[in-house]
C-alpha cells in the first residue's frame, strides 16, 4: 500500500470551498472513488496555521495509481483548475510505503465505482 501526501495552503477566505472539494464527499474524493484500488484518504487542517492542509491518499499500489491518473485524465484537470482558485501553494511532500494503518469502514471507505 502506499500512502501520495500533499500539502496546501489557501487563500484566505477559501476554506469552505477548499473542505467541500477535498472532504469525505467531495469531488476529490469521489473520483478516486472510482478507482478500485483507492482505498481512502486523510484530509486534515493544521491546528496552528488553519490555512495549511494535509491530503494523504492510501492506494493498493502505485501502478494503479498512475492508471487512475492516466484515465481520469481530463477530470483531474478540471479539478485542479478548481483547486487554483483556492490554493496560494501546494506541494507534493511525497509518496510513502504506508506501514501501519488502521482498519477503517463504512461509506466514506466501501463506496467505489467504476475503473
């Protein structure tokens, strides 16, 4: 399993839409849904310094993962384009052997469709 980990940091004012596009439900996350070896994410805001945000993606492997990539090509594009317009900086911080990971359930986990 390997986990790709991002690092943002917003606009001012862009919070809301920032969490409804990375959320549990957001598009973000609904297309990676659609990949049957996506198998979750961690999105997380920075206590100290609430304009900075973690994306931490967990999938089987990352052949699979430069396949969603590959096929949901044109999708992701239009998700960045979105994404630019609430980010001043973003960073991939890289991609990791995830080594201990708990269980997880439930719809935000078990609703994959598609590729």
């Amino acid at each position: 399993m390997v986990a790709v980990v991002w690092q943002f940091d917003i606009r001012p004012g862009a919070a809301d839409k920032f969490e409804r596009l990375y959320g549990a439900d957001g598009e973000w996350t609904k297309l990676s849904r659609q990949s049957r070896s996506f198998l979750g994410s961690s999105f997380l805001r920075d206590i100290g310094t609430e304009s900075r945000y973690l994306l931490v993606e967990y999938w089987g492997e990352m052949v699979v993962y430069e396949k969603h990539v590959a096929d949901f090509s044109d999708e992701l594009i239009a998700l960045e384009q979105e994404r630019e317009k609430l980010v001043d900086r973003m960073e991939t911080v890289g991609v990791f052997t995830a080594l201990d990971v708990p269980q997880r359930a439930g719809p935000t986990w078990s609703q994959r469709s598609g590729r």
